[in-house]
C-alpha cells in the first residue's frame, strides 16, 4: 500500500476532505467535518483510524503492526503501522469501519446531508 493508493480510496468517500489542520506533515481525511483517518505524508509510517473498543483490543491482540492510537484516544484509535504485516484487504476494511463509525455519530441532519451526496 502506498500513500497515493491510500488518499484514493479515503478522498472518494462521498462528504471527505483532506487537510493539513495541524502542522504540514499530518494529512487529516474528515468526513462532515469530523476525523476518520490521519497520517505523517512525510513518512507514511502508520495511519491512525478510528475504530470499535472491543474490536481495537482483537485487532492488537491479533496484528503486531495494530497498536493504540499514536497521539490519539486509546480507546477509540488504533494506528495501522505500515510495515506490509497488515494485509491490504483489511486496511482497506479498517479504512472504512472508521468512515463509517464517524457517519454514525453524526447528526441525523448531517446524515442526511451526507445521503444526499452519496
């Protein structure tokens, strides 16, 4: 996976942006104006996704390269270390488990703003 192929698949999600909001290096993917996906576009190392708890805690147990969130809530981030380990197929899946929790915590309001989109 590379950092091309990545932004690709999160800036086609109906309502995304991306933006640099806090410093030139942390590319922030937001779906209605809310975080889903972040990462260093420098080193593309890891990416930090937001994720279930109980579902954070299987992933760590079960992946090497799946750790608490870096510089995130651990609770509810997990950052995905780029290191090959994680097969495609699942990031990809993990990319969009975040995206998804992120529409569901929306208001209904801005769900249906985003439905439109879509």
């Amino acid at each position: 996976m590379n950092i091309e192929f990545y932004r690709e698949y999160c800036i086609k999600k109906p309502g995304v942006t991306e933006s640099f909001p806090f410093d030139n290096n942390t590319l922030v993917f937001k779906v209605m104006n809310k975080m889903f996906a972040l990462c260093d576009v420098d080193l593309f190392t890891g990416v930090n996704l937001k994720c279930d708890p109980e579902r954070a805690i299987q992933l760590r147990e079960q992946y090497d390269a799946i750790i608490p969130g870096y510089h995130m809530n651990k609770t509810h981030w997990n950052t995905v270390q780029m290191d090959e380990t994680v097969p495609d197929k699942l990031f990809l899946e993990l990319i969009d488990h975040s995206y998804e929790l992120i529409v569901e915590s929306l208001p209904k309001k801005a769900r249906e703003e985003l439905a439109e989109l879509s």
